[in-house]
C-alpha cells in the first residue's frame, strides 16, 4: 500500500474525489429506486451499475486511507469511540439525532414525500459517515483531504437545509423551523472548525 501520493493531493483534488463519489452513490440510489423491494432486489441493482461503468477507484483511495489509518491505531477501535475521539465528536451526533428525530415525526404525519425524505436520509448519513472519516485520521495526517471533507460537509449541510422545504408539510412549520435552528448550528461548527485546520 503506497499512499505517498494521497499525501500530495490538494484540497482541490480531495473536492473532485468526492464528486466522484457522489456520482456513485446517486447513480446507486436512482437503481435503489427502481428495484426496490423486487425479489433480487441487490443483484438486479449491481448489474445496472455495472452497465453504467462507473469508476471504482475511489474503493481503492480509501481502502488505502483506512489501512494506513488502522496501521496507525484503529485495529480494534468501535465506531462509537471513534466518533468520541475529538472536540468535534459533536457534529457528529448531531446530525445523527437529526435525522432519527426528522424520521420519527415524517412516520407520525399524513402524507410521506419519500423521496425527499430518502435523500434526506443519504445526505446525512453522507456527512456521518465523512465525519468518522475526518475523526479517524490523525491530528497531522492529510491535512487537505480534512479542509476537503469539512468543506463537503459544509454543502452537504446546505442540502439538507434546502430539503427542509420540500419536508414542511409534512413536519409542520415549528417543527421545520427548529429542525433549521439545528441544522444551522451544526453548519456553524463545522466553519469553525474548517478555519482551525
């Protein structure tokens, strides 16, 4: 495992890595929609991303990153004292709680956008899962491909933001309006903490 390269990528190239990326994950969810609960439902969803030809080598960037990672490290550390390693932990609940508080009150309404509710649900659990990334790494370790993945979550928080409209009826305006209040927090500690790196 060579990750000398890695090392010299900037925060730019770390930013079109993770667009990169989010083709993938799109291009998964819109098969996801398709396929959903047929019987196969997995094999059915691989064989179309396979016609695609998407690109794999963001699988071999962070297997790399996550091997040198546990070599440092991480071998036998859980998510959950992952998550608690840092001061910015919190971001990382936060979104958490967010989201299961979202789902819990869109389950209690009338009507069901699912499809607003299921990008909500991707998005956040995207920024989750950026985060553990952010955390696992070492207070020296690629200092760019932090900037990069705090600055994503930045847009990702600005999403999420954005589908809180598409989400109001269901939730009712107060409702809406604190689920904002949080968000909002939430994206402020992340530029704080964007200008600390």
């Amino acid at each position: 495992m060579d990750i000398s390269k890695y090392k010299l990528w900037t925060e730019l190239d770390w930013a079109d890595q993770f667009k990169k990326e989010d083709i993938n994950i799109n291009a998964y969810f819109e098969e996801l929609d398709k396929y959903l609960d047929l019987p196969d439902e997995d094999e059915l969803i691989f064989s179309a991303l396979k016609k695609r030809k998407l690109s794999t080598d963001e699988l071999n960037i962070w297997e790399d990153i996550n091997d040198f990672a546990d070599e440092d490290e991480f071998d036998e550390i859980s998510e959950s004292e992952l998550a608690n390693r840092n001061d910015s932990s919190s971001i990382y609940y936060e979104i958490g709680e967010i989201s299961s508080d979202l789902c819990r009150d869109i389950a209690y309404s009338d009507s069901l956008n699912f499809n607003a509710t299921l990008s909500f649900l991707m998005l956040s659990g995207r920024a989750m899962s950026l985060h553990l990334d952010f955390i696992q790494l070492g207070k020296e370790d690629f200092p760019e491909l932090k900037k990069a993945i705090v600055k994503r979550e930045i847009f990702i928080l600005n999403s999420l933001i954005g589908f809180l409209v598409s989400l109001e009826e269901q939730i009712g305006d107060e409702k809406s309006e604190s689920y904002l209040l949080r968000l909002h927090g939430v994206r402020e500690k992340l530029i704080d903490l964007r200008f600390t790196l």
